[in-house]
C-alpha cells in the first residue's frame, strides 16, 4: 500500500489532536512504517503549522511561471488590495490572484516594498498645540544647560513616583530562550500582578540617587503628603550631599506636583522647578530610565510582602554604578533633540 504525504500529515494531525508530543507521534509512525515514516523534522514542522492554526495539509499552490505570476497586473492588484485593507493576508491575496506564495511574497517585498508592522502604543493622540509646548521646552533645556554639558546639570533634580509590586511577572522578551528545530515550542502561563503593593517615590540627579520615600497607609499621593512627608526629606538628603548647590527640580504635571500648596513650598523651599510638557513620560527620566530599568530587575521574583519588595527595590537601585546615572542624564538631552527633530512627536516605542 502506498501513502501519500498527505496520508501522512492526516496522521500527524491525529496525534496532535489527541495531545501527543512531537516525539511520540514520530515514534509512532516510524514503529508502524519503518523507513517509509516521515523523518522527525518533518513531524516535528507539521506540529508547529498545527499549532499556528494550520488544517490544509496540502502543498501550497504553485501555479504558474514565475516570470508569469508577478506581471504588472498582478502588482497592481496587490496594491489595491493593501490599499483598501492594510491588514490583508498573504492568503487572501494568494487566493485572489491564483499564485504561489513565494510569488506573493516576491511582489510584497521586491516589487511593493511594503512591510507588514503593529502599530505602536503611544501615551497620547498630541495636539499641534502639546507639540509645540513638548519643542519648545526642550529648546530651552538644551540652550540652558548646552546641551547637557553645563555644569549647572549637576544641579538637576528629577523624580516621580511608582507601584513596586510583590509579585510581577517576567515580560516576554526576559522570557525568551534558544530553541533547536526538533524541540516543542516553549510555552508559559500568563501571570498577572500581585495585589499586594507599595508605592515609592524615588529621586535622583546626575550624580546618583539620594532618596526614595515609600507612601504609607495611602493609595495616593497628595500634595499634603507630598509637602509633609515627602520633598522635606528629599531636600535634605540632596543638601547632605550638595550643601552649596541649588536646587532645580524636575518632575512630572501630576496633580500633587502642581498643586499650589506644592508651588508655594518650593518657592518657600529656595528650589526652583523646571517644568515639564504633558503627556511626555518619553521626556521624563524616572519613566525612560529609572523605574523601567530598575524594577525589570525585579519581574519574575516573588516576595513575601510589599516591604520585602521595597527593599529590594532600593538594593537594586544602590547596586547601580555611578556612570549609569551619568549616561541617563546624557540621553536624557540626546531625547530633546530627538524631540526636537521630529516637532514634537513621540519618537519611540511605548
């Protein structure tokens, strides 16, 4: 008895139907048909198309010549159909046009240059007006500190604040692991943040970090606890350590930092504020750096409580070298003029 290739492929959809591994579907067809059997790359491909959705277990078309299948006509479909769907598949446009796939691919690529991509998650849909605002502050920070090289940058001080979680879990990319052609594809269950969290407030300027405070007994933070609790102790730690250097403050527009009862500390406090343009977590270093790169230390690890999670929050963030706070404050500058190049827009992926 002979059997097609496509006898072959209905048994290795059986087997994956009934749950079994690549190896033991291999196993099974070479202990039934010796050296007819499918080889274990084969088997092992066929469970990867399954798992991806795959049903047809016929050849893909290939009809007609190449030099017959991307003619103009064909070309110009297929800008048409891109046109008027940009999410149509090389499937559809295969079965539209009656070609093989590597001829679809051929005209996507060689002939349309066109690029198949997600769209990218920004913070904000900007107004021409927030473009401006977002331009021309970065204007005057780079004329007013030149660039980031004045030695007035040292003076900078820039903070925001952040939930520290017991538990949150690896992203995807941490995930990531090698895998050889005849290994199952890795899988992992979804996980989601613990409820149990603290929020920290973290500050840090050129030259290091000097405090991070941790809101206690409340959700939020408000400009009384902001006031209080919060910037007293902040300010002390920088005048410790810079007891002869002002004070410019940078933070976010949150509501708690441009409450007047905020304004008025700061103004009794000798500090002075830098502003800083809604909707810009792009432009803000607490959010580009410190709290992205700190807390991925922490994803995958679970802790026992929210104070376990604080302090390795804070061990995380003193084991980090002096020049990594140096590099931050020279991206920092590099993003301006990046924002700048592109009147305002945001320029990265969120």
């Amino acid at each position: 008895m002979n059997l097609t290739r496509e006898n072959f492929r209905a048994m290795i959809f059986y087997d994956f139907r009934c749950h079994l591994s690549q190896q033991e579907s291999y196993d099974r067809l070479r202990l039934a048909f010796h050296d007819e059997a499918p080889s274990r790359a084969t088997v092992y491909n066929w469970f990867n198309e399954f798992k991806r959705g795959r049903t047809n277990l016929t050849d893909d078309l290939r009809e007609g010549r190449p030099s017959m299948a991307t003619t103009e006509d064909n070309i110009c479909v297929v800008r048409r159909m891109i046109e008027t769907d940009k999410r149509v598949t090389y499937q559809q446009i295969r079965t539209s046009l009656g070609i093989g796939m590597s001829q679809v691919h051929k005209i996507l690529h060689e002939h349309l240059a066109v690029r198949k991509l997600c769209a990218r998650w920004i913070p904000h849909n900007l107004t021409e007006a927030q473009k401006l605002h977002r331009v021309d502050w970065c204007r005057k920070m780079i004329e007013r500190f030149n660039g980031g090289d004045s030695n007035a940058v040292f003076d900078i001080l820039t903070g925001d604040e952040s939930w520290i979680y017991c538990y949150d879990p690896e992203t995807k990319r941490q995930s990531a692991q090698w895998v050889f052609p005849i290994e199952e594809l890795p899988t992992k269950v979804k996980r989601d943040r613990s409820a149990g969290k603290k929020m920290v407030a973290s500050f840090f300027g050129r030259i290091g970090h000097f405090a991070t405070i941790v809101l206690e007994d409340q959700k939020t933070v408000s400009a009384e606890w902001y006031t209080t609790n919060c910037l007293p102790l902040v300010l002390e730690k920088v005048r410790e350590k810079r007891p002869r250097s002002r004070i410019l403050l940078h933070h976010d527009n949150a509501s708690s930092h441009t409450a007047k009862r905020t304004i008025d500390y700061l103004a009794t406090s000798n500090v002075e504020l830098l502003g800083h343009p809604p909707y810009s977590p792009d432009l803000a270093p607490c959010d580009f750096y410190l709290f992205s790169k700190i807390k991925e230390k922490l994803k995958g690890k679970r802790f026992m409580n929210a104070e376990e999670a604080v302090a390795a929050y804070r061990d995380a963030i003193e084991e980090t070298p002096k020049d990594e706070w140096a590099k931050c404050f020279s991206q920092w500058f590099h993003r301006m003029q990046r924002c700048i190049d592109v009147n305002g827009q945001y320029f990265e992926k969120i």
